[in-house]
C-alpha cells in the first residue's frame, strides 16, 4: 500500500470519527494510546540494544536489560509486548540492510536461512515470520523462491508470543533473537 493510500485511510478514518457523537474523544484516545506505545517499544528497544553489546562480553547483564524490557506491558492487553516488537524491529532492519546492501548478489541470503534453520520453537516462528514479510517487500523473485521454499507465504500473521505468558519465557524467545542478531552481524 503506497503512502499516499494510507494516508487518505487515516483521514477517512478520522473524519467518520469527527462525524460521531464521541469522535474527538475517541481520537484522542486513540492518539494517547498509540503514543504510550511507541513510547513503550522505543524504551525496549533502548533497553535491547543495550544488551546486544552485552550479549558476548556479560551474558548477565545482557540476561538482566532483556528481563527489563520484557517487563514493559503493552498499552492495551491484547497488544504485543513491546520487547518482542523491539527485538523484531531490530532484526527487520538488519535483515533489510543485508538485503539493500547486497545489491543484486544473492549471497546475503544464505546466512540468514542458515540461521533459520538451526532456530526452533517461538524464535523459529519469530524469525521465519520476518522473512515472511520480507519476502513481500521488494525482493528479486530468485531471492522469495529461496525464502518460499524455507518459510511457508502467511507466516508473518502467526502470533507464537500470544501463548508465551511467563516472563522467563518471554525473555528467553527475545534473547533469542537478539542472538540471531548478534550471529547475523557477525556473518
């Protein structure tokens, strides 16, 4: 969807509100709400990157920032938990430089389905869905076959962290992307 596109969606939107009995209300809300969450993602995000340094030099500490993130709640209850959402972003963007880099060598690929393929359980679906939705983007058609035949189109809508309630194993799914990060960035 061009921007333009969500543009006009979001004044649309806004103007049915405008409409309605409550719709400044609602707007407001609305815009509090979304600004807590991006307030909540950037300090997981902070909070990340500070235990990427760490992650070879002081595991406990790198253990210790991500139990801090994932502590952050979402804004709302069914939202993702801004730690997953952070640790997501963080290996979008590198998987997207990698890519951007790369030019038309498709070389950049075959460490990251490397890494997919020695990943497991939550971590697995977490990263395979970020392939996923890459493989939407703007990718060659040689370099989507190659993630197709490793990550089924769709992928990207599965939520594994909706089940994963315990703060352990929360923290455990985003140190494990920040792995695959830290292994990526190696590579």
């Amino acid at each position: 969807m061009a921007q333009q596109d969500v543009d006009r969606a979001i004044r649309d939107f806004e103007a049915r509100l405008d409409r309605r009995a409550f719709g400044a209300a609602t707007k407001a809300s609305y815009r509090l709400e979304s600004d807590e969450e991006d307030v909540h993602v950037v300090a997981a995000t902070n909070l990340l990157m500070k235990a990427l340094r760490r992650l070879e030099s002081d595991e406990d500490a790198a253990v210790a920032f991500v139990r801090r993130a994932v502590a952050i709640r979402p804004t709302l209850e069914q939202e993702p938990v801004p730690a997953v959402v952070a640790a997501e972003l963080l290996l979008y963007g590198e998987l997207a430089d990698r890519h951007e880099a790369a030019g038309s060598d498709p070389a950049w690929l075959d460490p990251v389905l490397d890494l997919l393929a020695s990943a497991d359980g939550a971590i697995r679906t977490e990263f395979a869905g970020m392939l996923d939705a890459l493989a939407v983007g703007e990718l060659a058609e040689a370099d989507r076959r190659r993630i197709r035949a490793a990550v089924p189109d769709g992928v990207r809508r599965q939520e594994p962290m909706r089940d994963v309630t315990d703060p352990d194993a929360r923290a455990e799914v985003v140190l494990g992307l920040l792995r695959l990060l830290a292994a990526l960035s190696a590579r």
